[in-house]
C-alpha cells in the first residue's frame, strides 16, 4: 500500500497565471485562471469537469481537485474552492497565492459531463448543496448559452442565507433567463420564515418539491413538470447525493438520467442493491493501475469492487458508482463478477470482458483486473 500512486497525479500539470481571487462567503473563494495561447488546447474542457491544484500547504504538496464554474465558451479556467476549517490546506492556497503568481494546473479531466443538445426543447433540475454549486453552474452557463429551448431548474441547499456562494453570479444568470431558469433556495441552520424553505436537500424535501414545484406545466397540460424533467444533476457530499439520487429514481427518473459528482470520498453504494448473492469470503484480488500491480484480500463480496478497494485507500478512479459514468471501466482478467447495471459499456466491450468496478460484485475466490486500459 506505501507505493500508492495518489489519485491526483493523474493527469498533466502546465504552470498557469492566477488572474483573479475573490472571497464569496467567509470560507469559500474563487479563483481564476490565464491560459496562455499555446495551451489553449490542453484546457479545452467540458462542462462539469474539474482541474487538480498542485500546492504546498504546512510543509506538504497536497493535490486537490475543484470543478470549474466557468463554461466551455467563457474560455477561461475559473474555480470556487472552500476552506473547511482554520486547518485546511486551502486556506493556505487563498492566503500564499496572490493574483499575477503562478500555480500548477492539471489539465481539465472528469465525466460529471452531459451531452450537448442544442435542437431540443428539455426540461432540467440541479440539486447543490454548499460549493457543490461549482460544476451545476458550469453546466447551466453552458446549457443556457448552447441550448436556446431548454428550461432549468436548481435546488440549491446552504446553511444559512449569507453562506451561499456563487449568489450573484446566480442571480445575474436569473434576470438574463428569467423565462427559463428558475432557482429556489434552502437553508438548513436558519429559520426564513417558510418550513418549505427550511431544512436540509433530502429525499422527504424532494418530494415536496415534486408536489409544491414540480407539478404546473404551462406547455402541457397533461403532464406535470416533474414528468417532463430530461436529466437531473446533483452535486454535493455523500449522503445528500445518495438521498436525492434515490428520490428522483424512486420518483420515475431513470437512474441513467441521474448524475453526480461527489465531493468528498465516499465509499457506500448511492443505490441499493437488489439481488443477494453467496458469501465468498476472502477473496485474493490482484489489480492493474497506473502502471503499478497490487495485490490484496478482501474480507468477503458484500461491497462491490470498486468499494472494497477504496474501503482500502486505494486510488481506484469512480465518478457516479452507479454504472453510468464509465470512470471504473477496466478488464477481468480471471475470475467471475456480476455486472449488477450497466449503462456504459457496449455489448462488444462487456463480450471483450470489460466491467464497470462500482457495479461489480465479486463470485470467486480469486479475481485479477486491470485498470489501465489505454
Ligand atoms: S464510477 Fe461511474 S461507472 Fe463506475
């Protein structure tokens, strides 16, 4: 385990000009980036996607990955990024790094990614909870500028209404689309004065969104709002993206409609898992990653791989852990797992034995995989 490759390093790092620094709330701030000319290419980037900082912090080089709130077609590299306590390696980055000094940058990477589709008229919901806000924003810039028909609607969940970042850049976006964005606020930790309002994102609020928001459609009236919704992105910790995920698809969406970024590690499974299956119990698991092989046991099939070895603190690559995404893609090499779902792979690249790590459940006692696929 001492040889582990940290799961930042992967990707290339170029030094980039911070052009601008902003405190948003009393601990989140935003930075942005210059991209000279001759890297334009390398940060071409995709909605929803995120860059890792390279920076020292108390002596240490931490690598940290931040999703960009800017779109595609604002052509600049910006982040919202939060100081979680006084401890916090990025209260270092906002204090030591001043605008016109340089930081390294790895180039864009990530699959919180949505396919453009800019002919159709669809129906969109965001939840964010906190700075979870950063890539659902990148997204509804880009959504609003490519997408002229598509409405959109956010839920986005903070503490209290003065620790809410990104506000005004929100609200700016409401009154140039006021006909098609629709944003609602939720606090946890302060009374406004409307219960409706008040209380944390979770599957109970869902559903009163679903029956006190979601239910007048003014372009068809035999359906509701919540009938229409195309694509649902949610982004925030763990838990908040397990409880929504699982009342939008308990609530008819179908769980490839679903996406998510988690933004802290997570390692339970975002939805139930339906089927039983024989105890094995330790399992020899040998894997390919990052040009290094490893080897471990694991105590039993109860998890599916990909939780296991993160369980384990090795720096398996995921994104959505529900099949959608293709982040955990890699190749069995011997052994026999079930694909609970898969709504990535092909039928060929299932038959070339590909498997999706997260959706993985294990059936021997001995498995072989390997990530590196390229
Ligand atoms: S993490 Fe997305 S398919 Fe496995």
């Amino acid at each position: 385990m001492e040889n582990l490759l940290p799961k930042a390093k992967q990707g290339n790092f170029h030094l980039l000009k911070l052009a601008k620094k902003e405190q948003l709330t009393k601990n989140t701030f935003s930075m942005e980036f210059e991209v000279p000319e001759s890297l334009k290419n390398n940060y071409q980037f995709e909605a929803g996607q995120y860059v890792t900082l390279k920076y020292p912090s108390k002596g240490e080089i931490y690598y940290n990955d931040f999703s960009m709130t800017s779109a595609p077609f604002e052509g600049k590299i910006a982040l919202g990024i939060k100081i979680n306590t006084e401890e916090s390696s990025t209260k270092d980055l906002y204090n030591d790094f001043e605008i016109g000094g340089f930081l390294e940058v790895s180039e864009p990477k990530g699959r919180f990614t949505l396919v453009s589709k800019p002919h159709e008229f669809r129906t969109i919901v965001g939840f964010a909870g906190g700075i979870g806000i950063t890539p659902i924003i990148s997204h509804f810039k880009n959504i609003l500028h490519n997408e002229p028909r598509t409405r959109l609607f956010l839920f986005y969940g903070n503490k209290t209404r003065d620790g809410v970042p990104f506000n005004e850049e929100l609200d700016e976006l409401v009154s140039q689309h006021k006909e098609r964005l629709d944003i609602h606020y939720f606090y946890s930790r302060e009374k406004v004065g409307n219960a409706f309002l008040e209380g944390r994102l979770d599957e109970k609020k869902v559903v009163l969104i679903i029956n006190q928001l979601m239910m007048i459609d003014d372009t068809d009236e035999e359906s509701t709002l919540w009938d229409a919704v195309d694509e649902v992105l949610i982004c925030g910790k763990g838990e908040m993206i397990k409880s929504i995920a699982n009342a939008c698809f308990n609530n008819g969406i179908p769980k490839k409609n679903i996406h998510f970024e988690l933004f802290e590690e997570y390692n339970e499974d975002i939805y139930p898992q339906e089927k039983e299956f024989p105890l094995i119990e330790d399992i020899e698991v040998g894997f390919k990653l990052l040009g290094n092989e490893y080897k471990t046991t694991l105590k039993n099939n109860k998890m599916r791989i990909l939780q296991e070895l993160l369980v384990q603190g090795f720096p398996v690559p995921y994104s959505c852990k529900s099949g959608i995404c293709g982040s955990c893609e890699c190749i069995l090499e011997e052994g026999e797992v079930e694909l609970l779902e898969n709504e990535y792979l092909t039928e060929n690249e299932e038959k070339s034995g590909k498997i999706l790590a997260c959706m993985s459940v294990i059936l021997s006692k001995k498995i072989k995989v390997n990530f590196d696929l390229v």
